[in-house]
C-alpha cells in the first residue's frame, strides 16, 4: 500500500499541496517569526508555496499575520521572496 503524502494548504493560493512543495514560516513558542527549512521547529506553522505570485497575495491579503495573530517582519517576506526566486532558477 503506498505512504500517505501529507497534505497542507497555501496561505497565499489556498490550494492544497503536499508539504514537502511549500515553505513553512512558523512562530515559535516565544514569539519569534522565521522560516523552517527542515519542518519540525517547535510553534505554530503556515506553509506558503514558493511562487512569488502566491507570496504577493499571501502578503497583501495579510495571511500570515492572521495566521500568527501577530505582525510579520518584511525581512521573512524577503527571505521568502528570495527562496520563492531560487527555486524558479533552480
């Protein structure tokens, strides 16, 4: 039987999509927002995919700070931006 491929939505697009194609930002325990590369920090997560358009309307819609009941730093927005160009190019 094949392994289940766990599922999660976009914040941006709403789409579901399995974990391993998005890009978790999480909100750790004392606050603090960040990117989780490796997808088991401890906190309140939310996956983004890394499409410059689906982070666009996840920033402009505020997703994420909704997501968080908090504000988010640009410099995540930037670090996002900056993964969502690397993984276009490759």
């Amino acid at each position: 039987m094949p392994k289940k491929v766990p599922l999660r939505q976009c914040v941006g697009c709403r789409e579901m999509k399995p974990k391993r194609e998005l890009v978790r930002v999480v909100r750790s325990p004392e606050g603090t927002v960040s990117l989780d590369h490796s997808g088991k920090s401890p906190g309140r997560g939310a996956y983004v995919c890394p499409d410059p358009a689906c982070l666009r309307k996840a920033q402009k819609s505020g997703a994420l700070s909704r997501a968080f009941g908090t504000a988010i730093p640009p410099e995540i927005y930037d670090a996002l931006a900056k993964d969502a160009r690397e993984a276009q190019h490759g």
